[in-house]
C-alpha cells in the first residue's frame, strides 16, 4: 500500500483498513470515531458523531476535553498507523483547546510530522462542523519493531 518513500499509493484500500481498524478496540464503540478520508501523504481524516454523553455537563452544549484528547489521539495514531502498517502505541499526546467545541460533529485531520524507525509524531487539528478550528494536538508514537 505504500512505495518506498512512504507514500501511500492506494488511499482507497487504505481508508477500508483503517476503518476496519477503528472498529476493533472496545473504547471507540463508545466513542463511535469514522475514517472520513486517508490521502496518499497520510494525511487522514476522522469524524466524531456528537452523542450527548460526550459534554462536560449535563444537558451542556460543548465537549468534554476528554473526549476531545481521546479524538487527537486516535487521529494521530491513525496517521501513523496509515503510514507504518501496523499499531504504534502512545508515547506522549498534548492537545491545546483553541475555543470551547460545540455539540455537534467534529472533525479530526492528522498528518505525520516525522515517521522514524522508533518514534514517529504526527500533528492534529480539530474542527466542529462549522470548519471552526477548536483543538490542536500532537502524538508522538513508538513505532520500533521487536
């Protein structure tokens, strides 16, 4: 799915992959995130279906930054996981929250900053469904071979 210098050359297939992927772990049936969209330099795009449960406060109309971290996160690893083919576990995730996220939707769009033999990185932007910025982010992730 990738040439030799890591782009990928079938984003299709990939984007069936990776949607595959964000079905397998238990969490994200909680979360519901969906591969939108995975561009031949990696560059991949997930949506978060607003749930109520996911605000800070009962009957509150934004996000809860937890569920906020939890979306940079998945986006950031997804990027990578796009990129190395296989799993890559967090080593260090920062998100800084630009405006409080309304409830709706939101959007998540990764791209590798660096894939390395051993520690790979990839920057996050989140936007609600009216395209406004709320949450940048960035993953740093362990992609070593054992």
């Amino acid at each position: 799915m990738m040439n030799e210098v890591g782009l990928i050359t079938n984003p299709m297939q990939s984007l069936v992959r990776l949607r595959e992927e964000l079905s397998n772990p238990p969490f994200h049936d909680v979360l519901g995130p969906v591969a939108e969209r995975v561009e031949a330099d990696g560059t991949v795009v997930v949506r978060l279906p607003y749930q109520p449960e996911f605000c800070g406060r009962r009957g509150g109309a934004f996000f809860h930054g937890g569920v906020i971290a939890s979306l940079v996160d998945i986006a950031a690893h997804a990027a990578v996981a796009t990129r190395t083919g296989r799993m890559a576990p967090t080593i260090d995730l920062r998100i800084d929250y630009l405006k409080a996220a309304p409830a709706t939707e939101l959007f998540a769009t990764a791209r590798v900053l660096r894939l390395g033999r051993s520690v790979s990185r990839a920057d996050v932007e989140i936007r609600c469904a009216a395209g406004e910025l709320v949450a940048v982010g960035r993953g740093t992730f362990s992609t070593l071979i054992n």
